[in-house]
C-alpha cells in the first residue's frame, strides 16, 4: 500500500543511489525524487505505467530501474515531443506556455549538437543502462494513446497553463485507484492541481515530486 511509504527503510536499506538515480542522463530529475518514484513503483507493483514527457530519459531510467528489480511484468510507455531543433523547442513550448516563444536550456541542445532528436538521444541513454527492454519509446501527443494506466508520471504540469491544458487528459489515462506522480509540483502547482482535480487524494511531496491517488470521479 502506498500509505506505508514513510516505512520503507527495509524495503531499501542495501539500495545504493546508483541503482535509481542516473545524474549522467541530462534532466532535472534529483536523487531525492528519483528514490521517492522508485520507492512508489516498488510499493504499488503496477502492471502498467505511462511516463509523459520523457526528455533525455533520466526519470526514464528511474522508472526502468525499478521494473528490472521487481518479478512481476510491467508495461512501460514513456512519450514525449521528440523535439529536433533548437527552433522545435522554442516554439513547441512557447505556445504550450502561453508565451509565443521561449529561451531554450542550454541542456537541450546536447542530443542536437549529435544530430539526434531527443527521443533518440534518450533511446542511446537508456541503451547504456541495458533498459531499452524495459520501455516502450512514444512520440507524440500523450492523448494519441489509447488505455489506461496503473500509475502516470507526468513532467508536463510546470506551471499554471499546463497544468490547466494537461491535467484533465492525464487523469483520464489513470484507472480508479491509480497513482499520479507529478514533477515540479511546487506550492503553487499543488494548489492548481488541486483546485482542478479537488477528489485527488494527495499523498506525499518529497522536493517537487508529488504523488497521488485518484479515484473514480476523477475520471
């Protein structure tokens, strides 16, 4: 049960960081959120898992890492824009943010600097990590995607806009009684989720990643 989530000191006690966390992979993924995800998949053993946003693929990697310690079978599709330009990237999230255009990361520009689009980059990344058997690589608008999950992670809720553009197709991909995990949710996120999704059960926080449980009238 995920309420047993602040007793898991047995569940890790000879789990070493380099198991789930994966600093090497480009991202904005910490150690402490990585642990808090892996722990959550560790806990629940979804059959099923979506991740929205997959950029270079270190939250990827967290979510594959915890599938290959675990017996059971998971399903994994991870999906996300598959941006190949400095210009896609501007462009892409400036309308996604309400703002026309926005200043890339200088981070984003490592898989183009290789001729590779960021699907692609994340795909060599995860191929490193011999996990590419663990994940199923998406391109693409997450509502192409048919079914539902057991448990999504979203890295597309970092503020107001899109929250407020994504989050109602997000809980629509959950089943009832299926876990959300949502990056960057700050105070001011936490309150929009809420605001927006009022009978989603909120968890726990640990930095900004925060998990929830959402039931069927969510959906």
């Amino acid at each position: 049960m995920l309420a047993e989530l602040p007793q898991t000191d047995a569940l890790l006690s000879d789990v070493s960081p380099e198991t789930y966390w994966f600093p090497d992979i480009t991202g904005w993924f910490s150690e402490a959120e990585a642990l808090h995800l892996y722990t959550t998949i560790k806990l629940v053993r979804p059959k099923s898992i979506l991740e929205i946003g997959t950029f270079y693929g270190r939250s990827t990697a967290t979510i594959g890492a915890a599938i290959r310690s675990m017996t059971s079978t998971t399903r994994f599709i991870t999906i996300d824009l598959d941006l190949r330009s400095e210009q896609q990237v501007q462009s892409t999230f400036g309308e996604i943010h309400g703002t026309g255009s926005v200043a890339m990361p200088t981070e984003c520009k490592i898989a183009f600097n290789l001729g590779l689009s960021s699907t692609e980059y994340a795909k060599h990344q995860l191929n490193r990590y011999r996990m590419t058997q663990f994940v199923e690589f998406k391109t693409g608008d997450f509502r192409s995607l048919p079914g539902k999950f057991d448990v999504v992670f979203a890295d597309v809720l970092h503020e107001r806009n899109e929250i407020e553009r994504n989050l109602a197709d997000i809980l629509r991909r959950i089943v009832p009684g299926g876990i959300l995990a949502a990056h960057d949710v700050s105070d001011e996120n936490k309150n929009v989720i809420e605001r927006l999704a009022p009978k989603a059960e909120f968890i726990s926080r640990c930095e900004t990643l925060g998990i929830y449980r959402i039931g069927t009238d969510d959906h």
